[in-house]
C-alpha cells in the first residue's frame, strides 16, 4: 500500500469516529500524554536559547531587564515541567481540561517570548535586530515538534510570540523592514499549516493504533469466550458422563436381576406358554443390554480403558466373513446385498475394525429401505479402502459433522427405541482415532451415502487371524461349584441365588465383607469362585473385598460384576486384573465367564 493510499485509509478511518466518545477520550488522552511527554523535554533548550538573547542584547539593554525576562520565562517553564510530570504519572480523568491549561501555558510562552522582542527590539543595531530575529523565530520553529500532537498549544503559542516582532519591525517606517516585519507573519502562518497536518498525521496514528487496540481487545473477548464456551462444553461433557455413569448404574441392577430371574426361569420352564415367556423377558433384556452396552463403550473409549491389540489380517476374508453375516438381515428387508473384496493385508486390531465395519453396516440396514448396500474393500498402493455403500435418504450437509455426536439421530424425534440410542457413528469416530485412521463420508439427499475407512496395507503375508469367540458352556460344567456371591441388592443376590442353584452351584450370598467374613467364621465355607458387585455399600469397594478375601481364602477365581459405567471405574478395574461384567450379564455370558475362570 502506498504512502498516499495509507493517509487517504487514515483520513477515511478519521472521518468515521468523530462522534464515537470512547474515540475522542482516547485521542484527548493520547494527545496530553504526548504534549506533556514533549514539554518535560524543552525547558533546557529554552534555557540555551535565553542565553543566546542575553547575548545578543548585552551591552543594548540593561542587565536586570535581561536578567529579569529570562528569569520568568525559565520559572514558567520549571512550573509548566512538574505539572506535566504528574501529569504523565496519574492521567486526569478529565484530559480536555488538563489539555486546556497546558494550552494557557503556551499563550504565556508565547506571551514573554512577544515580550522580549518589544523590550529588547527598540535599542537594538540593525545587525542585532536581525540576529534576534533569527533567534526568536528559530525558537518558534522548535516549538512545532513539541506542540505536534495538539495544534491548538501551538496557535496561543505563536501568535503571541511573532506578531509583537513582526510589529516591531514595521514600526520602523522603513519599506525593508516592513517587509521582514510581513515575512515574519508569513513565516508564522506556514508553521501553523504545517503544524495543522502535522496533527492529522499524529490523528490518524492515534487512529489506526486505537482501531488496532480495539480488534484486539474484540479478539480477546472472543478468545476468552470460546475459551469460556470450551470450558462450559467440557464441565457439560463431563456432567453428562457423571448423569451416564449413575443412571446406567441404577438402571443396571434392577435389570440385571430381571436378567437373573428370567434365566432360571428358562431352566426350570415346564410349559410352553411359561418358556415362551421366559424367552420374550430374555430377548426385551438383550435388547436394553445392547442399548446399555453402546453407553458402556463410549463410557470405555473416554476413559482409555480400550488398548488396541495390533494384529495381520487378510482384509477381503475379514470383509467376506462380516458380509456372510449380513446376507440374511438384508434379504429379510428386502435389500440387494453385494460384498466385494479385494487382496490386502493390513496389521489393526480386528475386533475393533470389526466393530466400526458392524456398526457402519447397522445404520445402512437400519436407515435404507429400498434399493442395495454395498460391503466393498478396494486397494489401492499403500492403503486399503473399506466402504459401506447404501441406497438410504442420504445426509444433509448441515448434519455431516453432527451424526458423529452422542446420541443425535436424524429422523428420529420421538426417540423410538427400535432406532437406537445415536450413538453407533459416536462410537465409529472413537474408534478410528483410537486406530490413528480415518472415516470419510459422501452423502447427497435422496441419493444414499457412503462411509468409508482408510488403512494403511503391510507386505508380508498374514497368520491365519480369527476373531475369539466364546464357546457355550452347559449348565452342567458348574455342578458342584461352590460360589460365593457378594452384591448390595438383595433382588440381585436373589436372582443370583436361583440362578446359579439351578445349574448346580452351591450358593452363599451376602451384602458385603463383614457379612462374609461372619459366614466363613459359623459355617466354614468352601469358596471356588467369588463374584462380587463392583460398588458396594458404606463405599465398600469390590476390588478390595475380593483382595481381604484372597488373603484369607487364597488365590480364589473372582469375576466383578457392575452397573457402574464412570471411567475412572473402568480404569480400577483394568488395573485390577480382575474379569469385569457390566450389568446386564445374560445368564449364557455368566456361565461362560464363570466357565472360563474355573478352567
């Protein structure tokens, strides 16, 4: 930007706030910071040009005469020096007015300076005459840089201080003196042009420097409005994990003990409208579990509690084995469903891969009603390319980025359960961080969408990888066992009695360790197995009454069981080392686990 192009830019900025208060009292104040800082700096200089005007008059004019001018005008200019001074150390709240009296400081300069060129000028040789000239109009002049930023100081200033020598010299009659006499009015008019622009100058930086200050202070407002924004959206974050966690939790034990109850129901089922219950609470149960469970792994994901398990896997039989799955879902909706697959090895975690693919799949079945998905893997280079491609309403814009958000659905106002809870997509994104990939999605309305995930391949030929499956376990396999059941709910502790009675264990169940201390003291029991609620009551800990008990009983198999969802309780867990099932546990989860831990 050119010099012209910025004055013009300054002049159009300056035009613009004339009534803007917050503009005038910043450059009132702007303006006396930079006249005081000025006149602190001038008495010497004055002082020095005094002595040249002795000078110059001695021997013309008496001593005391001279004496005497110079003492006023120095003393004036030590007063006007501690006033500016304070004035530069406490600002007036009111800087027209402190502005006006250094304005009347000036027309007193101006004033004695006027009056020596009448007492000294009338005695003087021509020679003399002349060099004083020379001096007070050079003192004029200085006075331009120290009245810069307010040109009002200067006007009182020179006027006063020009037009008596300027008088002086026309009152000789002579035709050259008169001249020199208008020379110096001439000269005194262009030092007021000069210190008129000169303002506008200083106007105009002021100007420019106080917009700047004002954008910045906007963009710090911002700042600290995102900043507080941020901290609000966090605090609501982690409120929300706080209501998940304790809901979850309370809703958990009742339906974990209807989960109970329904499993020894099917067992002990003799007619078939009965076991046709039994099943109906059992699948409505599973259903709540799953709903419970997708809380559970944003709850897991958040906390950190998932370590990914980084392993080789063939990409098109991982993509084939999950589209096997899917074949019949899609055809019972009517659906076209293709699988295509290409060679590409990839080293990730396959259950959470496999997780991601499902819960793209899901949505796809769920929110296509006509037409086909598409399972596609493609290679291409270095990357392999995993698609769920379907024939749905498709995505606004608008809603791309939110679909990743808990539990927002599109479509769903009355929040239909058979919809699920929106947190499918929530927890795709968590997953595919946690696997350092990538989730694209193309979407028009109308036209279907495609969620598409990008991995970087390997060379070397994979191991034959199979996602772990949990093999059944009979009924039968825990005859005899016997099990020590520790839970503050005593519906759970019910449930869990029947339950476990009805595969044969021996049951002892209590609320807590005092309780199973006192068993073991009057009863003596054999304990193989202990499972035991995670949260207790009097902020008993189940973690620490599996350890007292161990120290008793010895290295006993213990398997936790809780509602509790919060992570820093996933992540006691995890460090305990000891098995943790989340409640609901369905009686065939039980058994497994149970199973397992005995092996």
């Amino acid at each position: 930007m050119s010099d012209a192009a910025s004055v013009a830019n300054g002049r159009a900025l300056a035009e613009q706030t004339p009534d803007d208060p917050a503009w005038t009292a910043h450059l009132r104040r702007q303006q006396l910071t930079l006249l005081a800082r000025q006149w602190t700096r001038s008495p010497f200089a004055i002082s020095v040009a005094c002595c040249f005007v002795a000078y110059t008059v001695r021997g013309y004019e008496p001593l005391t005469m001279v004496a005497g001018w110079a003492a006023v005008l120095i003393a004036l200019l030590f007063a006007r020096r501690p006033y500016a001074n304070k004035l530069l150390r406490d600002p007036p709240e009111d800087p027209q007015r402190a502005l006006q009296r250094l304005v009347w400081f000036s027309a007193a300069h101006g004033a004695l300076i006027g009056a020596g060129a009448v007492l000294f000028f009338p005695n003087l040789p021509l020679e003399q005459r002349a060099l004083l000239t020379m001096i007070l109009v050079c003192w004029c002049a200085g006075g331009v840089s120290t009245a810069a930023a307010y040109a009002r100081a200067f006007y009182y200033f020179v006027g006063p201080a020009l037009l008596p020598l300027a008088l002086m010299w026309v009152l000789t009659g002579d035709s050259e003196n008169i001249v020199i006499g208008v020379l110096v009015v001439l000269f005194g008019l262009f030092q007021v042009f000069f210190v008129r622009d000169n303002e506008r100058v200083v106007h105009e930086s002021f100007l420019i420097r106080y917009e700047n200050e004002r954008l910045l202070d906007a963009l710090e407002r911002e700042r600290q409005e995102v900043l507080l924004a941020r901290d609000r959206a966090e605090e609501a974050s982690r409120a929300k994990s706080r209501f998940l966690a304790a809901a979850s939790h309370d809703l958990r034990q009742p339906l974990h003990a209807i989960a109970l109850y329904s499993g020894a129901l099917s067992l002990r089922a003799t007619e078939p409208a009965i076991a046709e219950i039994a099943e109906r609470i059992d699948t409505t149960v599973t259903s709540l579990s799953a709903l419970f469970d997708s809380m559970l792994d944003i709850s897991r994901l958040d906390a950190g509690a998932i370590r990914p398990e980084l392993q080789r896997i063939d990409l098109k039989r991982f993509v084939q084995r999950i589209g096997a799955d899917y074949a019949a879902l899609t055809q019972e909706k009517g659906l076209e469903f293709r699988v295509v697959g290409a060679d590409a090895l990839v080293e990730t975690d396959p259950l959470l891969l496999e997780r991601i693919v499902r819960n793209l799949l899901d949505n796809a079945v769920k929110y296509t009603t006509t037409g086909r998905i598409d399972l596609s893997m493609q290679a291409s280079g270095a990357t392999a390319r995993i698609a769920v491609t379907d024939t749905g309403p498709g995505i606004a814009a608008a809603e791309r980025e939110r679909i990743f958000e808990e539990f927002y659905q599109i479509g769903n106002p009355e929040r239909d359960r058979m919809q699920g809870l929106g947190l499918g997509l929530a927890i795709v994104r968590r997953l595919v961080h946690l696997l350092g990939l990538r989730v694209e999605l193309q979407s028009e309305p109308g036209c279907g969408s495609t969620f598409a995930v990008t991995l970087p391949c390997i060379a070397s030929a994979p191991p034959e990888v199979h996602p772990s499956r949990s093999t059944a376990a009979s009924p039968q396999a825990l005859g005899g066992v016997h099990v020590l059941v520790l839970d503050d709910e005593p519906s759970v502790r019910m449930g869990m009695r029947a339950l476990l009675e009805s595969w044969g264990c021996h049951v002892a169940a209590c609320a807590g360790h005092a309780e199973a201390d006192r068993l073991l003291d009057e009863y003596g029991l054999e304990v193989d197995l202990i499972v035991a609620d995670f949260r207790l009551r009097q902020h008993e800990n189940g973690i620490d009454t599996v350890r007292r008990l161990r120290e008793r009983l010895g290295p006993v198999p213990a398997l936790l069981v809780s509602g509790d969802t919060a992570p820093e309780r996933l992540r006691e867990a995890q460090a305990s080392g000891i098995p943790l099932l989340h409640k609901p546990v369905s009686s065939e989860k039980l058994r497994q686990e149970m199973t397992a831990l005995l092996r």
